[in-house]
C-alpha cells in the first residue's frame, strides 16, 4: 500500500501542482487510515492492497472516528482522502471501484466566515506607525491583503514583477498554480509606493543573499516575510486596536468579500477576484450580508418587533 500512496503523492505534486500543505494534509489522513486498516486486516503494510478494502472496513473507521471523538470536518477530511486517493487508483486502473465512494460525509453546521465591519478594517490597515520602516511595510501589507482580497500563501508569494501600482494590478499565483490579476484602489497603491521607495530598501540591505530581492514583502534580515511573521504581525495590531475576537489574515479576505457585496458588487465579478473555480465557494458571503440586512432591519425598522415563539 506504501507504494500506492507515494505514488499518489508524486501525482499530486507534478501534475495537480498540490501546495506543500495540502500534500502533508493528505499524507497525514492517509497514513493514520493505513494503520487503521492494518491493524483490522492484520495485514502488514507491504502486503495491503487497495482491493483489500471495502465499505464496511470504511464504514469501521469512520465509526472509530467518530467514537474517538474527532470532529465532523477532521473526519470529513480524512474521508475526502481517500476518495481522491482511489479517485487516482481509478485513473491508473489499478482498481475497479472506490470503497470510499459509497460512504456519505458527516453533516456539518454551516459556519459563516469572521469578517471585520468597515470601521474594524480601517482601524485594523491604519494601525501602523508610520514612522519606522517596519511600520512602513506593515501598513503596505495590510492595505494590500485587505484591498486585494488575497489569500496569506499570495501575499507572501509576491514579487516586485508581479505588480502594475500605474493600473493598480497584481498579478497573483492562487491555489493550483492557477493565475489571476487582483485590482487594488488608491490607499493600497499608496502605501505599496511609499514601501517600494524606501522602506523595502532598508530592509534589503539587510540581506545576505541575493535570492530575496525581487520578493515585495521583507522581515528584520531582508528576507522573504513568512506566513508566520505575518500572523505574529497581524496578532499585534489586532491587540492594539482592542478588536475583542481572534482575527487571522483569511479574515480580511472575508472582509474585502462582504464589504464588496454590501456595497452592491454582483457575486460573479467577486469570485473572479476572490480566484474562486466554483461559484458555490462565493455564495457564502451572501449569507454573511443577508444576516447583516436581516439585523440592521430588526433594529432600525419601527415595525420589525419581535416574532412571538409558542
């Protein structure tokens, strides 16, 4: 089974071009399955075939699952691994049928997406102090994440090249290697150019090596700034603005979402922007701003009242 799975592996990452976290993510599920279902079958891992496994044997682990305790997404996850890991199987004719493929994935709670109201998401971009070069940088970031609607992996990945600040483009690699052009407005230009003519500079000269010169985003020593320098970053500023709940970067993506919907953006062009393939991904965003039209009529309207429960 082993070699089955590496294989698969190979397959994600040179021709469906699978981020590094989805491939540790899948790697992960599928191996705590295979000692699962080793265990069951007393079989030993070299002798383990795809075609030993069934329904009922999946049927087992889903229940061992959810006996354990683990959450409806954690086994939902797991389950979606292994369907795409058969999936592959297919493909390659090395089985005739997914066992996976007849299990239903546990029902789970919608859950909307934490977004900032727009007096949150000003306080939150303005927080930085202007007068270090750090806070330069930061304030350029955070106009840019929330303006561009771009995903944390995006922002990291920037490179000088990749904008156009005379149109107010960026040109952005998303999920799958998949390409698309983000417009950003006025305040983010502004504070990407004020960055780019100074600030980044500084930073630069920091550096020891030559590879990091053409990335927008620098920490302390002039290298490419981390996902995790930008959380820790993000942490900081939210403390500082006294925002009362955890607030993560894919937050102002959520943001930048629901404050182009309220503001009357049609859902097809935010997809386009948000880089989402399915429109189903962006539909959520609309019950995030009915919710908000729902309680905004609750409170202002003099005959909204009360619905009496019996």
């Amino acid at each position: 089974m082993y070699s089955y799975i590496d294989n698969f592996i190979i397959y994600l990452k040179t021709e469906k071009n699978a981020s590094s976290k989805t491939i540790d993510s899948y790697q992960r599920d599928l191996f705590h399955g295979l000692d699962f279902f080793t265990n069951l079958t007393n079989k030993k891992d070299h002798s383990l075939h795809p075609k030993d496994l069934d329904h009922r044997i999946f049927r087992q682990y889903l229940a061992t699952a959810k006996k354990d305790g683990l959450s409806k997404a954690t086994v939902a996850r797991r389950l979606a691994a292994w369907r795409s890991f058969y999936k592959y199987l297919l493909r390659e004719d090395i089985v005739t049928e997914s066992p996976a493929a007849k299990l239903a994935n546990p029902k789970q709670p919608k859950r909307l997406p934490v977004f900032l109201d727009e007096n949150e998401a000003m306080l939150l971009v303005e927080a930085p102090d202007l007068s270090t070069a750090f806070g330069v940088r930061d304030r350029a970031l955070l106009e840019t994440l929330y303006a561009g609607g771009l995903r944390i992996n995006e922002l990291v990945s920037l490179n000088i090249q990749d904008m156009d600040l005379g149109t107010g483009i960026l040109r952005v690699m998303g999920k799958r290697s998949r390409e698309r052009l983000a417009p950003i407005g006025s305040e983010a230009i502004t504070a990407l150019t004020k960055y780019l003519k100074k600030a980044r500079l500084e930073l630069l000269a920091k550096s020891s090596s030559k590879s990091f010169e053409n990335a927008v985003f620098l920490n302390r020593w002039g290298q490419r700034l981390s996902e995790r320098g930008i959380r820790k970053m993000l942490d900081k500023y939210v403390e500082q603005v006294c925002l009362e709940r955890k607030i993560s970067p894919h937050a102002l993506r959520h943001s930048f979402a629901t404050h182009l919907l309220n503001a009357g953006a049609d859902l097809r062009s935010v997809q386009e922007m948000l880089g989402h393939v399915s429109l189903s991904s962006t539909q959520i965003y609309t019950h995030v701003t009915n919710a908000r039209l729902q309680k905004v009529y609750r409170e202002a309207h003099p005959r909204a009242g009360k619905v009496d429960s019996d």
